[in-house]
C-alpha cells in the first residue's frame, strides 16, 4: 500500500517539479556562450535613487487569476531597466479590507531574485529598507506576484528588457478583463 502512494505521489509531483526545475535553471549553467564575466553586479541597494510616490492614474492592475484574493497594481512611471541588469518598479498590493501596502522593489531576472529597496508611508514618502537583501523568487502560490512579474512582464528568459516598450505590453496582457 505504501509503495502505491509513493509511486502515486511521484507521479503526481513530476510535472511540479520539473516546471520549476525550468523555472530556475542557471542561466550560466544553461547556456553554453555565457560566461561568469557577463553578470553585472547590482546597483548597492543605498544607492538606488526612488522614485516619485505612486499615483494611481499610472496603477496597472495585474490579474492574479483565483490564485489571488488581493489587488495587486504596478506604477507604470516607476518602472526603471537599471544599468546593473535590474528592473526595478513600484508595487501596490490592496487587501480585501481595505489596506494598502506599497513598496519599491527590484528583480534581477539572471538569478530570478527580487529585493525591496523601499516601503511606501501613509504620508505619501518612502521609507528604505533597513536590510534589503536579494531573496529567491519562488512559486509561492501565497505571492504569486512575483513569479508573475518575473516570468510574464520584467524578464526576457534569463535578461532584463532593453526597452519599456516590451514591459508595458505585457503588463496590458496581464490586466484584468471585463
């Protein structure tokens, strides 16, 4: 009975695996012209210069699906292709009840990272972050967000865009319909 589950759950896990083995290859590993010599280091979080406070005539809606119970907005007029190889953007995330949190945050597609740089104040000012550091983005169907962000509208495979022009498309794909 034991081995039945066990080859039952194996086969049940397989295609979850394997997605998100393709989801976080090593695009150096992977990719026989590239070279360690090619990543950029990113930008020192200190450093990065925020942007104006989110507006929400430039909020685009991104569409979650029924994986998500929250709103979740990106100012389109903070979205930045940083020198260091980073898309770095403003998020609005509004609650069921009401709440809003806003954050300024970066993602580095080659090592499928993202870091918060910044959180948004009530009195309409950003706050940085005390400790940012880079952190994996997962397939954590509580933040489906950033898989999504990442997969769908900032990152080009393993690169950043070289061009806005790209991301607010997919952004416009990503909205939510009628």
């Amino acid at each position: 009975m034991k081995k039945a589950v066990l080859l039952w759950l194996g086969v049940m896990l397989m295609p979850g695996m394997v997605m998100a083995q393709q989801w976080y290859q090593d695009p150096i590993a992977t990719n026989p012209n590239a070279s360690d010599r090619e990543v950029v280091p990113a930008m020192s979080p200190d450093k990065v210069v925020l942007p104006a406070f989110p507006k929400p005539e430039n909020w685009q809606e991104l569409d979650l699906g029924m994986t998500g119970r929250n709103r979740v907005f990106v100012d389109t007029s903070s979205i930045v292709i940083g020198s260091d190889e980073v898309m770095r953007y403003a998020m609005i995330i509004k609650t069921p009840g009401g709440a809003s949190n806003i954050t300024y945050e970066g993602v580095r597609c080659s090592a499928k990272e993202r870091m918060v740089y910044a959180y948004g104040q009530h009195d309409g000012t950003w706050y940085r972050a005390r400790t940012p550091k880079w952190v994996p983005i997962s397939n954590d169907e509580a933040q489906p967000q950033y898989r999504l962000l990442a997969r769908e509208v900032l990152c080009e495979n393993a690169s950043v865009y070289r061009d806005l022009l790209p991301v607010l498309q997919n952004l416009n794909k990503l909205a939510p319909r009628p």
